[in-house]
C-alpha cells in the first residue's frame, strides 16, 4: 500500500530556515501536501504542489519535489517561533484518499 | 471560504455512553467527508468516508458498529462512537471534500475533537 514517511522531529534557531523532509512510494500521486498542526488544533494546509511540478514558492514556504525519487520538501525562511508545530506531509490521487506522513514536530529555539 | 467546523471541541465521557460528533461545512456543499482518527503523537488515519444519503465505506479495522456515520445532509455528517471506552480517547478530525470543475477536489479540514473516555 501507499506509504509516507518524515523525520519525527527537527530543532532550528530563530531566523534560520527549516527543511522537513518527506519520501513517498505511490508514485500515482497526483497532489502532495503540507500541513502544519498546532497543539490541539485541527490541519491546516500549509500549501500543495500537482505532480507535474518541481517547486512551488509562497512567501516564506518552498516546496521541492523529485517526482523521480518521490521526494518532497518544505523549506521554511527566517524560522520564527510561531511556527513551532507539527508538519504533515500527504499525498492523494486527484484529491482523493489521502495518505499521511507521521508527522514531523518543529522545534524553534530562541 | 471553505470552512469545516466541528461541535464539540472536546468532550468528557463515562465509560458505556455514546458520543455524538458533529462535523459541518460551512460555506459548501459536501457529498464526501472523511473521518480521521489521531493518537497522541501520532499520524491521522482514516476511518471512514461518508457519502451523503448513502451508507459510509469504512477502512479495515474499523467497526461500523462501534462508529456510526451518518452523513444525512450535504453539510453534515456526524460520528457516533457508540459505548465508548478509554481506549477510544483520541483526537477525531473530519474533512470535507469541495468538488471543483476540472478534477482536482480539494479537501478542508475540521478543528478536531477530542474525546476522553473516564
């Protein structure tokens, strides 16, 4: 079956960037996505990017993605301690049947 | 736009009782939602997918009878969790899929709730 995968955790200064990292195996993906999720709150999409693209930029979020490897990555500039939260990568077929990572827990240091 | 609320945020419950969630689309039609459940430090799985006016499709492992989904409305559905014990706490999230033209559906996620079985 489809499969998702993060790093759990991740520890940056305030003000440096963030790199969370996320490998899938269904390579019928057509949308991937990042979530981030605040203690006891619900997703919030952070942002998606359609199969056929490589990068995607918004503000201060880069997301990169080797469809060859079936890496994604979120990139996140000048960290600040706002965004301390847990990241959920997803994939899913035309919008359908999502698959979730674990999860990956930023930490910003001060 | 595109707002899924659920009611309540949190709940306290005796052991045997049953839970009544609400999950609703605010500003949009929604002919599929979708159930989640959420352990602690743990990723979301899907439950279940709820069609409007038809039976709810449940992944392996579930037991329809345990959750019930009825999805009566094309804003509501809701979950029962009938006679509920501890190990049913967790963080329940619904998600509501907006069709749009061309086939890209997208779908919004409710703020969760979370149910803790004394």
């Amino acid at each position: 079956g489809e499969d998702v995968e993060q790093s759990l955790f991740l520890s940056v200064r305030e003000g440096d960037s963030s790199v969370i990292n996320c490998t899938y195996t269904d390579s019928s993906s057509t949308y991937l996505y990042w979530y981030k999720q605040e203690p006891g709150a619900g997703l919030q999409l952070l942002t998606y990017i359609f199969s056929n693209m490589d990068m995607k930029q918004d503000q201060r979020l880069t997301v990169l993605l080797n469809k060859k490897d079936k890496h994604l990555s979120l990139r996140i500039a000048d960290t600040q301690t706002g965004d301390s939260a847990i990241y959920f990568c997803a994939e899913s077929i035309h919008g359908q049947n999502f698959v979730f990572g674990p999860g990956t827990r930023l930490s910003v240091l001060p | 736009g595109a707002v899924v609320s659920q009611h309540p945020s949190w709940v306290i419950c005796k052991s045997g009782t049953s839970v009544k969630i609400e999950c609703r689309s605010l500003d949009f039609q929604a002919t599929t939602m979708f159930w989640y459940r959420q352990f602690p430090k743990q990723s979301l799985m899907l439950m279940a997918t709820s069609n409007e006016g038809s039976k709810a499709t449940y992944e392996q492992g579930v037991e329809k009878d345990k959750f019930l989904i009825n999805h009566a409305s094309l804003t509501l559905s809701t979950l029962t969790v009938t006679s509920a014990h501890p190990e049913d706490s967790s963080f329940y999230i619904c998600s509501a899929r907006l069709q749009r033209e061309g086939f890209y559906n997208e779908q919004f996620f409710g703020p969760g709730t979370r149910l803790t079985v004394l």
